[in-house]
C-alpha cells in the first residue's frame, strides 16, 4: 500500500469500504433511535412571579421597626434562593404526592432572576405535561401565600404598636402647657395617618403570578428523530476515521499499482476477483468464464518473455525465441491463489493444443487433485521415493480435447472410442502424494527431482511447478536454481508488504532463475480498467461435443 497523503489517498480507502460505514452509520442511528424511544418523556413548563407590588408594600412598612428584615433588607438572589430551597419544596411535593400526581411529585425546579430585574421564572420538568404545570403553579402558589402571610403578619404588628403609642398618647394627662399639648396633637394625627395607610395595605396582594404555568405539549426529552440523526452522523464520522486508521496500519496491498511498485517487476496478468474461479461444465472442469482472457494473456506472457534461460549456454541464451519450459510459481504468503492461478493456465495452455504437466511440489497442503478432478492417492512423493516410476504416478485431467467419437457396427451395434482431437494438447498432473513425508526439503534437492526436471521437458511443452511459499517452509529452496524460469502470485487486499518484501529479498540474495513478473489475482474491476486491463467476459465454457450418428 503506497503511504500517500493526498485526497485521493485518502478517500480510497473510505470508498471501498463504503458500504461497511453506511452499515455502520444506520446501525448506529436505529440503536440511538430506540434507546431514546423507550425513555420517558420529559416535558417543560415555566411560569413568572413579580415582585414590584411587594416591594411597594415593603416600603409602607419601612418606618415601623418591627418591620426589619421581613422582605426589604433581602435581595433578589435570597428570594430566588428561598424558592429553590425545601422550604418551598417540602410542602409542594407533599401536596402533589397526596392529590396523586407522582410525576410532578418527582420533577425537577429551578428559580432564576435575571439581573435586577424584578421578576423571578420558575421552570419546572416532570414526565407529564400536568406534572409539570402543577408543579411550576405549586411552587408560585406556595411561595406567593408565603409572602402574603409574611407580609400580613408585619403588617398586623405595625398596626398594633401604632394602636398602642395612640392609647399611651390619649391616656396621658395634659400638662396644661401649650406647646406640649400641640406637639401631642399632632404626634396623634400622625399615628392616626399612619393607622390608616397600614389597613389600606391589608388588601393589596403582594407578590404576583403573572400567569398560569403552560408546558410545552412536545417533550424536552427525548427526541428519538433529532437523537438518531445525530447518531447516524457521528457513527459515520466514527466509522470513516476507524477505516483510515485500519487502512494505515493494514499493511495488505490493496491495488494492482501498489503489487508492482512493492515487486519491481512487470504484471503478466491481471485475475479479476470471482466467487468460483474454477467451474465444472459437463465433468471437465476448467477456468470461469470470466478468468478466460486473464489465463490466455498470462499464457501468451509467457510465450513472449525475454529473460535468459538460467543455467543455459550463453549460446543457447543469444538465441531469440528460447522456451522455458520448467516455470516454478512462487507466493508470499498461502492462500494467495497460486495453485488456483496453475491449474486454470494448464487447462488454457492444454485446450491451446500444448502438452502440459502440472508437478505439484507442495506435500504439506496438496490441492491440485481436487483442482483437476484426478484421484490423490499417488504422486510425486512416490516418484522420488523410488516407489513409483513418473508413468505410474502420472495422471491425466479430464478435458474437452479428449471426446468420444461414435462409430457404427456392422450388425447395427455402436462402440465408443477416445480420440484425440487433432488439434488438441494433454494435461498431465503428478500430485503431491505422501502429505507425511519425513523430509519435503530432501525429497525436492535431491537427484531424484534433478533428473524429472531434466526429463518432463522432452516429453512436455510446459511444465508448471506449484511450490508452496518459501517464507513459510524451505521446501522450494532447492529447487530455485533448477527451473527456467520464476513466477510469483499475489493477491490484491491478502498479500502483506512485508511478506512480498521478504520474498523479493529472498530471491535477490539466492541463486534463483530469472523473475518473469507477477500474477496479481483478485483485482477489483475498476482497478483493472483504471490500470488499462481490460475487463472481458467470454461466453460459456462448452462441454466437450458428441458427434451425432
């Protein structure tokens, strides 16, 4: 994977996973949906209290010493404090409770002024709208009737001591002095005055609600609409930001260019990614369809490929048009597809008329018997154990070159005969075998396995070794100087940079053939068009045909 910083860099790896964020993002928002659906409603209600009329009725008491401390010494913020406090609570809470309105019973209250202003808002939240209106009404009521009963009660005192300095003032005898007489006149008007103002006051009301509490019919909480839009946002912008992250510290390549650059080598072929790369039509099993082009461009690849024969005279390498005909292929990690990619070119090269033998060097994990449709019981293992000659152990894949030709009896009888078709090559297979061999490294550097490669070339246009990956076991290593030539096999979102730079290491500090190139296999279809390989489907694969009486 290329560490790029640019835009594209980074949405690449955001667009392929496109659908695993989108998953994520509504995922998360029905969870937030119904989380917030199943809690209990919270409505809010608010009323106001003013305060102006009591403080006009503070000041008709502010001469009368008894007075002190009632409501003018307090300011704003006490009265705000007074109504937060339990002892407007208290009773509230419990009237609530008894007339059975637990929800406003339970719900929350905050008191607040705002500057010097001289009302003071209540709000309220309880999980009904009637909770929360009786509960804003109740504490207004309650803290209303308590001023009033404060105030009256101040009010009732002032009246009583000015009843009294009255009575002290006429029940006093008179000296006969003028001036003392007048000054008691007038003290007497002033206490009478004052009498009045004080009843006058007794019918104000004080403290006001300015209207009834109103809740708002929808409910402050939950809002499962608004809740699950902002949690298909933020579990987008989760998912996009743990899918870069993934992408930076996955290490797998990812795209056909970033296979090259890690290689240094040219891509034979381009494998696009398929369900089911080998199909079986009519008993004979072969590529899909859609691998058809991609094996006949890897086949032609090879054809064409330049590189010098190791280990051939260096007359025999001026040579134009020298074949290779031993090709080992080589993977970074297992199950990067490279016995797949083998048996679909031996069936290509097989059905292009070429004789092809397929050596599966692998003995720890042997597929090419279920790849090819041949029984598993004897192979290579036997081969180079002596147990077996190469004829014995060989096997022949099932494949349209092979047909049934239908011929006529004289008595009216028929017979079926197998033919070759004349244009038609063969596809030789020599199996693994023996899964327990004791030594698999001595088995392949040995003599033996010297002399089948030295032989399968006379007898073979193409002999494909499928070897399994050098990092993982040393099986394969011997035979890295005794091919003609070496393929690697990567797939696109498995391969890991570091395995395919270990191998590229490894190759470079042993003696090995020459690199051919590499087989990408998995490609995503806009990667290949986008890398200039065409994405082609061909028609069916046919079965092999019958030809009519």
């Amino acid at each position: 994977m290329n560490d790029t910083t640019d835009a594209a860099g980074i949405l690449a790896p955001l667009w392929r996973r496109k659908w695993v964020i989108l998953a994520v993002a509504l995922l998360v928002a029905a969870g937030t949906y119904l989380y917030y659906k199943g809690q209990t409603p919270v409505y809010e209600a608010s009323t106001q209290l003013y305060l102006g009329s009591g403080s006009e009725q503070q000041n008709a008491l502010s001469t009368s010493s008894s007075s002190k401390g009632a409501f003018s010494g307090r300011s704003l913020a006490d009265q705000v404090g007074i109504i937060n406090s339990p002892i407007i609570a208290q009773p509230v809470r419990k009237k609530l409770h008894v007339e059975g309105d637990i929800a406003g019973a339970k719900g929350k209250v905050k008191a607040q002024a705002a500057g010097t202003s001289d009302f003071i808002t209540i709000k309220t939240e309880a999980s009904t709208v009637r909770g929360a209106e009786a509960l804003a009404n109740g504490f207004a009521k309650t803290y209303i009737l308590r001023q009033h009963l404060n105030y009256q009660r101040a009010l009732r005192a002032a009246i009583a001591n000015t009843h009294a300095q009255l009575r002290r003032l006429e029940a006093a005898p008179s000296k006969g002095k003028h001036a003392s007489a007048g000054a008691d006149t007038i003290q007497i008007v002033n206490l009478n005055s004052k009498l009045n103002q004080l009843e006058s006051q007794l019918s104000v009301n004080g403290v006001q609600q300015v209207a009834p509490a109103k809740a708002n019919p929808l409910p402050l909480s939950p809002k499962p609409k608004s809740n699950a839009i902002f949690g298909f946002v933020l579990g987008f912008a989760l998912a996009c930001i743990a899918v870069f992250i993934l992408s930076r510290t996955d290490r797998r390549q990812r795209n056909l260019s970033a296979v090259e650059h890690t290689f240094q080598t040219q891509v034979l072929t381009a494998i696009p990614e398929v369900k089911r790369p080998i199909t079986d039509v009519d008993g004979v099993r072969g590529p899909a369809r859609s691998l058809v082009e991609p094996m006949r461009r890897l086949y032609t690849a090879l054809q064409i490929a330049e590189a010098p024969v190791a280990g051939a005279p260096a007359v025999e390498q001026e040579r134009p048009g020298q074949r290779r005909r031993v090709i080992l292929f080589l993977s970074a990690e297992a199950g990067d597809g490279k016995s797949t990619v083998i048996a679909n070119l031996a069936r290509v090269q097989s059905e292009s008329g070429e004789r092809v033998v397929v050596v599966e060097a692998d003995f720890r994990r042997p597929v090419q018997a279920r790849l090819l449709g041949v029984e598993g019981s004897r192979g290579l293992a036997d081969v180079l154990g002596g147990r077996l000659t190469t004829a014995e152990a060989m096997q022949q894949a099932a494949g349209p070159e092979r047909q049934a030709q239908v011929a006529e009896v004289g008595d009216g009888a028929s017979a079926s005969t197998l033919v070759a078709a004349a244009s038609a090559g063969t596809l030789s297979v020599l199996i693994g075998g023996d899964e327990g061999s004791a030594s698999p490294p001595a088995l392949l550097g040995g003599e033996a396995m010297g002399e089948l490669l030295r032989t399968l070339p006379e007898e073979y246009d193409h002999v494909l070794i499928d070897a399994p990956p050098p990092l993982e076991v040393s099986d394969v290593m011997p035979l890295l100087p005794k091919v003609d030539a070496i393929v690697i096999v990567a797939r696109v979102g498995h391969t890991r940079d570091v395995a395919a730079d270990r191998l590229m290491e490894l190759l470079s500090r042993t003696p090995t053939a020459s690199v051919l190139g590499v087989v990408v296999n998995c490609v995503q279809r806009k990667d290949l068009e986008r890398s200039g390989f065409a994405w082609v489907s061909t028609g069916r694969r046919q079965g092999p045909k019958r030809r009519r009486r």
